[in-house]
C-alpha cells in the first residue's frame, strides 16, 4: 500500500490513532513524546521528525506509511526482491533452514535514522525459516549471545560492543517477527533487551541522542513482548542520562516517576529510588537522599526474592549498589574524604573483566581523594582508572577525569600530579600544557 501524500501526516496519525481507540495520552507514554507535542503535530501547527514517525507506525502498525508522509518515501525491502531498503551498506545472509532460506540483515551499525523502518527492511526468505511455536533454539542461542556481548561491553569499547549488538538486534527483531505464540512474545521481550543494553552502550559512547532512540525503540518492543514494566525502567535510563548532565530536577522528576507504581519490579523500583537518592544529593539535600537510599536498600531486599523474568536489568557487578550510590551521594553533599573512603574496598573488589564500572567509579574515587586534599593518592587511583577507561572509552568515566584535571592543574608544582597530567590530556584528548 503505498501513503496518500495529500493526505497529512498529522491527519492520518488522528485518524490510526483513533481507529485503533487509543487516546493521544495512551499514544503519548508509547513514544515518549508529550501530548502537548503530538497535539501541534495532529492539528498541523508543528512538523513531525523522521524519528516520531517511525515510532508511531511501530505503535500503530502503519507499514511505514506515516514515515512517508514525513518526506521519506519508502524503499523496496528484501520482501520485493531486492535488498534495495536495507541500510548499511553491506548484506549478511544467515541461513536458518536445511533448504537454505534465511535471513537478510545490514551489516552496518545502526544509527539514530534506522528506527523501525529500517527494521522493517528485514525479511526471512522462504516458508522454511519460520519458527513454529516450539522451536526455541533460536531463543536460547541469542539469550547466551546477550549474556556474552553484555559481559564484553564491561571490558571493551562501547563503539565495537554497539557495532556487534546491532546485528544481533536486528536478527532477534526480525525472527520475533516470523514466530508465533509465546516464543514471539519471549523473542520481542529479548529483543527490547537487546535495544536497552544499545542504549547504554550509545550513553558509554557520549551519544544521548541514539541512546535515547534505543530507549525508546526497548519500550515499543516490550509491548510487543507482553512486558508492560520496561517503560518504567527507560524512565530509570532517562534519569540516568539527566544526572550525568548534572541536571537534579529531571533526575528526581524522570526516577521518581519510574517507581511510582507498585506493580513494576522491586529491582526497578530500587534502581529508581538510587537514581532519585543521586539527584537529590546533587541538589543538596541530605534528608531526602538518605531517605531515598534507605529505601533502596529494602527494596534490593524484596528483588532478591522475586523471580527474575530474563536477563536481570542494571548493573550486575556491585556486590552492595546501596553502598556504591551512596558514596556517590556522600561526594556530592560535599564530603569527599568519606566518600573516598566508602569507595575503596568496593572498586578493589571489582572483578578484573568489569573494566567499565572500575573505570568510572575508580574516577569517581581518584576525585573524591583530590577534592580531600590527597593528592598524592588521587593521582595514583587516577593511574589505574586510567587503564580501564582507555580500554572501554567510557564516556560517563571522562567526566570525572575531566573534573579530576580540573583540580590538579591547582597543584602543578607536584611531582605525581607533573607526571599524571601529559596522560591525562591525551586521554581526553585536549591540549598537553
């Protein structure tokens, strides 16, 4: 079917929207746009993007008709004969049937323009790649694929991890899309997976843009999993992104809404509470952010017990995240040596494979000390933070080291600091003084 382009983008979004009995605030929490936003787009007194577009014909199942309303007209897909609608360049071709029929995926990475219409332009080829409601393997060997490429995100870039979760993606989606029953469900569930841990890659990699589009894309096909809570945890990564924007209210604000309701997961509604406990130290105040941390503590507690469905969201490599966080806290109600101190044995204890969470809590303690005074100490913790930050490109480990610099331009007459600061320049790739 190909779009009516007299028509409206805004007219033809009212009129799925309302065919389908979806109220603007039920299609609003679907795409993470407001309803103020989407009412100038519906009454034509603001312009679509390429990126709502593509989110809305996901919700609506539009077939990319409301993304070529935009001024994007649709490819052909591998679906008429030809790769002509697959991005990325090159093409894999990975056979999933004794018959030889498979799977046409790009070989690209994604970015912020692929959404779901990029998506769509995959296909299984042939009657014989169909996984009928049974057939698992497919389930199993991408959840071990997860597992692996979740544990090499810890100890290497977050560009190289992003290059290889993109493929593994968009096979998963595609698969989702041929099977039928409950192994659909689980394959969308697992795919959501795959776009949320993208989106924490994109964070590590200093592109909030494209991890707020896999945020996003996780929640569309989470719903599609039968999985109502991811929504509540994207809020949880949003928050996430707004502390390390030093931004207090939106963190409070976006954490505070992710654990608002009782029925989520304990372990999302703890992350939460963490999240909100960080943007209240940073605005100061003590009451609430203890009162926040305590609540986390019990409600780790409670997740302890509860069932895991799937891969467990968050990080897995802090022993006490309650801890952990409030160190954090402690730094930023402006108490830097008991914040170091809390720090030290958890970052020791890290395992040595965890190089992105040593990098970025091990900066976080090199600043603490330095902020105490312990200058010494600071540049010899920066050294080993170092390492592990080179080796991953955290994004959310430079800020600190940044900071860090920052403090130790005060006391260049100091050996340590005279031999730290060169290194510390080409790490963050600015000008050696």
């Amino acid at each position: 079917m190909t779009a009516d382009r007299s028509v409206s983008f805004g007219a033809e979004l009212r009129r799925r929207r309302e065919h389908d009995g979806m109220s603007l605030k039920e299609l609003s929490g679907k795409v993470h746009y407001s309803t103020g936003h989407l009412s100038k787009i519906e009454n034509e007194r603001k312009q679509p993007t390429v990126e709502l577009a593509r989110l809305c014909d996901a919700v609506l199942g539009a077939d990319g008709e409301l993304t070529a309303l935009v001024g994007e007209p649709r490819k052909r897909t591998a679906d008429d004969g030809d790769t002509a609608g697959v991005p990325g360049g090159a093409i894999l071709t990975v056979s999933l049937a004794p018959d030889g029929s498979g799977l046409l995926v790009p070989a690209g990475p994604p970015g912020p323009q692929a959404g779901m219409g990029a998506l769509a332009g995959l296909a299984l080829a042939g009657r014989g790649a169909r996984l009928a409601a049974g057939d698992d393997i497919a389930l199993r060997h991408f959840r071990a694929s997860f597992d692996q490429l979740r544990a090499f995100g810890q100890a290497s870039s977050p560009h190289l991890t992003l290059s290889m979760l993109a493929v593994q993606f968009r096979l998963v989606h595609a698969i989702a899309q041929q099977a039928e029953g409950e192994l659909r469900q689980e394959l969308f569930r697992l795919a959501a997976r795959y776009s949320e841990l993208s989106g924490w890659m994109a964070q590590e990699a200093g592109d909030d843009r494209l991890a707020r589009w896999f945020t996003a894309e996780a929640v569309v096909l989470a719903e599609l999993g039968g999985d109502p809570h991811l929504a509540r945890y994207a809020l949880v990564r949003r928050a996430d992104m707004a502390m390390y924007r030093h931004d207090a209210i939106s963190t409070i604000e976006l954490a505070e809404r992710a654990g608002a309701d009782a029925s989520v997961p304990a372990r999302t509604r703890a992350i939460a509470a963490l999240r909100q406990a960080q943007g209240h130290a940073m605005n100061d105040d003590r009451e609430a952010c203890e009162r926040l941390l305590d609540r986390a503590g019990l409600l780790f507690e409670l997740a302890a017990v509860e069932e895991a469905a799937g891969p467990v969201l968050g990080s897995t490599n802090m022993a006490d995240p309650v801890a952990m966080v409030r160190a954090w806290c402690l730094h930023e109600l402006g108490r830097p040596a008991e914040a170091a101190a809390a720090l030290d044995l958890p970052v020791d204890g890290m395992a040595p494979h965890a190089r992105r969470p040593r990098a970025v809590w091990g900066a976080r303690r090199a600043l603490a000390y330095a902020y105490a005074g312990e200058i010494g100490r600071a540049c010899e913790l920066a050294t080993t933070a170092l390492d592990d930050a080179e080796a991953t490109a955290s994004a959310t480990a430079r800020q600190d080291l940044t900071a860090l610099r920052a403090i130790l331009t005060w006391w260049g007459s100091n050996p340590s600091v005279r031999e730290l600061l060169p290194r510390l320049a080409r790490a963050l790739h600015v000008p050696v003084d």
